[in-house]
C-alpha cells in the first residue's frame, strides 16, 4: 500500500495511468483526484488495452484514440487526436495495433490506422495510415524502415 500512494503522489504518469483504469469505480475516482490532484500533465481518453501501455516521461502529452493494442508506448510531449480535415470512414481520431511506439514531440492526428510494429520517430507528424512492421519519421511522416520485426 506504501509503494502505491508513494507512486501516486510522486510519479504523475503512473498516477493519469491509475486514474485512467479506475475510471469506472466513481467514488474511488473521486478519493484519488481528492488526495492526489492531477496537474493534468497527462491526458488520456479512449479504448487503449492496457498490456503493456506505458508513458516515459508523461510531460504535456495528450492521448485521445479510438482504440491502441498491446505495447502501446508514448514519450514526453507527444500529441494523439482528432483532425475534423482528416475525417476517413466517419472517424476522426487515430486508432492503433499491437508494438507500437510513439517517441518526443511526435503528433498523430485524424482517422487513420497505425499498424502492428510500428515505432514513430521523435518529432514526426503522421496524417497518414502507416503499415504494418515499419519505421516512419519526418514532417509529413514517410515510411523509413520497411519489414521490421519487433
């Protein structure tokens, strides 16, 4: 219990983490926001399936998806979400498979798919669907890496 509070009082990602997995548990919601604020460093919203999701460094990153798959990873400053001008099939928020990683700075915006395996450099801005098992940078992101298995 100890290691708990000590990570919820000094481990801020960990705490948006926690508070994020107990959304549905109303009154403890409100206990933790309580005795712990959130200084809204991190912001998270979606469907994320949370084997192995994990924020480095949660400083000013902003996560709203439909949905991310296991091994989901995210570094400081990173930006995921809506863009109304990249509307595909009726969405307009990013989804995510399995293994991805989303380094510094990075920003991913519209309805569009990321795929299994994929890292995203720091400082990319991806508008576009990214294939599977491939490595992207750049602004606008293009495909750097192909056929990477991690």
């Amino acid at each position: 219990m100890f290691g708990l509070c000590w990570a919820l009082v000094y481990n801020l990602p960990f705490r948006a983490v926690y508070q994020y997995r107990i959304k549905h548990h109303r009154l403890l919601v409100e206990i933790i926001k309580v005795l712990f604020p959130n200084k809204r460093q991190v912001e998270i919203t979606g469907n994320i399936f949370f084997l192995g999701f994990v924020v480095y460094h949660g400083q000013c990153c902003v996560i709203h998806c439909k949905e991310a798959g296991q091994n989901f990873s995210v570094f400081q400053g990173v930006t995921v979400g809506r863009n109304p001008s990249h509307i595909k099939e009726g969405v307009d928020i990013p989804s995510f498979g399995n293994n991805v990683s989303i380094y510094t700075n990075s920003v991913i915006a519209g309805g569009i798919y990321i795929g299994d395996n994929v890292q995203i450099s720091a400082g990319s801005i991806v508008l576009e669907n990214i294939p599977d098992n491939c490595i992207v940078a750049g602004n606008p992101a293009k495909v750097v890496k192909k056929h990477v298995i991690m």
